[in-house]
C-alpha cells in the first residue's frame, strides 16, 4: 500500500511539453490576541474598595434595607491603585451602585478620566436581610450554624430575610444588559459588589451559586456581551495591588 507523502508539493506550470517549477508561498497562520468583535459591549467589574470594619453594637449606616459603610483607609489605597491601572485603559462610561463604598472606590479614576459615573441601582450589593448592617461579617467569623448552612445549600434565602439568587441574578443581568444596550462597541467600568461579581459569573457560566465568591477588593473582572450572549474573559485580576493592600 502506497503511503501518503508528506513533503509538500511545489506548485508547478505546464508550457507545452516542458513542465518548470516555481516558488513556493507557504501560507503561514499565527495565533491572534482576541479582538473584541463589531457591535460587542466590554464590562469591566470592579469590586469595591475594602470598607469600615463592622464593630458588634454599632450596624453600619443604612440605605434603604441595605447596609452602607465607607472605605476603609485601606480602601482608598486599594483604589487609587486600582485608578492608576485603569487609566490607560480606552473606557467610554463609569457605573456605579447606589452603594457609597463604589462611588468613593471609582472617584480617583473619575478625577483622573474627567467623567461622572452613571448610578445603576441594580448593581447593589445582595440583599441581607436581617444579617445586613455588616451583622453577616461577625457571624462568618464566629461560624454561625446559620453561616454553614448557607454555604452548603449555596443560597442566600438562607437568611431570614435575605434576596434570593434568583432575585439578585435577576436584577443584575437586567442592569448589566441595559449597559450593554447603551455602549455597542465600547468598553465599560462599573464598580460593584462581591456578590454581584459571584451571582453575575456564575450565570454567565452556567455554574452552581457560589462558584465566584470571594472576588478581591479592586479587582477587576471582565465579561464582553456579543450577539446577545455573555461571555467571561477575566476573574480576579489584582495584578495592580500590592499584596499588602488584597489580602485581609
């Protein structure tokens, strides 16, 4: 049995009887840096700056049902380091939640960018019920039955109280899809919540709640909408903190 020959042939002419070769192209296929595609929308999800720490007896200041505590010290730092990343990025438009710790997290950029960031209500941190206020930080702590059982059953109407993943997917893809709608072809900041970072991702990714929890203070993720589908291109990159500033 004849084998295939796997030296590449030379294109070759036919000039009456005789037969001459000639150069050969070889066609050469290189890898490609993704190029966001015509009519796509590019987020990128920052989650907030590390804010006050909760004291038992003194519940953060609230807005609405939720609680609002401002940075930290250390949350400035995590943000002007954060802003300095950022700003050589091409970013048409600034989000943020009605929740104070974004607006201060995004307000060196801002400066920096010379834009006012947009206020989207439905990118608010999950909803706590009667463990909001920064009551849920104590009993993580302490392993509250309560804290386990959350975790396990990967739900957040464990607490009494509490907006369910249904509710908080809901409202942030809806948020998120508006976005989109307003910026084709444009690249996107909106600072958000660790929740919303989890509850977004996992959906996107058709993975079980919870799989996304834990995203660092200033990080940034990145998701890209095209054709009416999201996708995931980045999670947790804190390439622009110094350890000292995202851990704890």
């Amino acid at each position: 049995m004849t084998q295939p020959d796997p030296t590449p042939r030379t294109a070759v002419r036919s000039t009456g009887d005789n037969v001459a070769a000639s150069d050969t192209e070889v066609r050469q296929f290189e890898q490609q840096r993704w190029i966001r595609p015509p009519g796509a929308t590019e987020v990128l999800l920052v989650r907030h700056g590390a804010s006050q720490a909760f004291i038992p007896g003194e519940p953060f200041p609230m807005l609405g049902d939720q609680g609002d505590p401002a940075l930290a010290p250390k949350g400035h730092e995590q943000a002007a380091a954060m802003a300095k990343r950022l700003v050589h990025e091409p970013i048409d438009a600034l989000y943020v939640s009605s929740l104070q710790r974004t607006q201060q997290t995004f307000a060196p950029l801002a400066e920096r960018l010379g834009m006012t960031p947009t206020v989207e209500h439905d990118l608010r941190e999950v909803a706590l019920g009667e463990w909001d206020g920064g009551r849920i930080r104590q009993y993580a702590a302490d392993n509250h039955p309560l804290y386990e059982r959350l975790h396990i059953e990967r739900r957040w109407d464990v607490i009494p109280g509490a907006e369910s993943n249904e509710q908080l997917v809901g409202r942030c893809m809806a948020a998120l899809g508006r976005i989109a709608e307003a910026h084709p072809d444009q690249l996107v900041a909106a600072c958000v919540h660790g929740g919303v970072i989890g509850a977004v991702l996992a959906h996107i990714t058709e993975s079980t709640p919870f799989s996304f929890g834990g995203a660092d203070n200033c990080s940034v993720t990145q998701v890209v909408r095209c054709d009416g589908d999201w996708v995931l291109r980045r999670f947790n990159d804190c390439s622009h903190l110094d350890s000292h500033l995202h851990h704890g």
